[in-house]
C-alpha cells in the first residue's frame, strides 16, 4: 500500500496522519511506563493498560468509523466497557 492509498483510505493529510500516529505515540510511551511500574508493583495502575487500550481503539476504530460516516455526535465519546 502506497502512502498516499493509506492517506486516503484513512481520509486524512499528511500532517493531520503525523499528529494523530504521534499522539498514540506518546499514550503508548504513557502505557508503556504504567505497564513496566505495574510490573514490578502490582498495586499500581492496576487498571491504566485496560484503560488505555479501550481509549486507542476507540480513537482509532470507533471514532475514525463514526467520522466516515459522518456522524460527528459521537466524536470524543468514551467507550463504556
């Protein structure tokens, strides 16, 4: 798949794709250090790499689906599991 095949197919710019990948970078980084101090203190962020993972797919997935679509009501709307 071609850069731009990609841009398309998520209908975004190329600068608009850039901050969307770099801001699920730095929550995965978060994530990422939640995880490894869980690790090593299970008492602490018992519940953030679930948590984390539920707000990714719905940024990526749900409301990527709903702004094809074109129903805007639910942008930025929490997943309730």
């Amino acid at each position: 798949m071609s850069m731009n095949s990609h841009l398309e197919s998520v209908n975004e710019s190329y600068f608009q794709h850039m901050r969307h990948a770099l801001s699920f970078t730095l929550d995965m980084l978060v994530g990422a250090a939640c995880c490894l101090v869980h690790a090593f203190f299970p008492s602490l962020f018992e519940h953030a790499g679930s948590q984390l993972v539920n707000k990714l797919y719905d940024r990526m997935v749900v409301n990527r689906a709903n702004l094809s679509s074109g129903d805007f009501k639910e942008q930025g709307r929490a997943r309730s599991a």
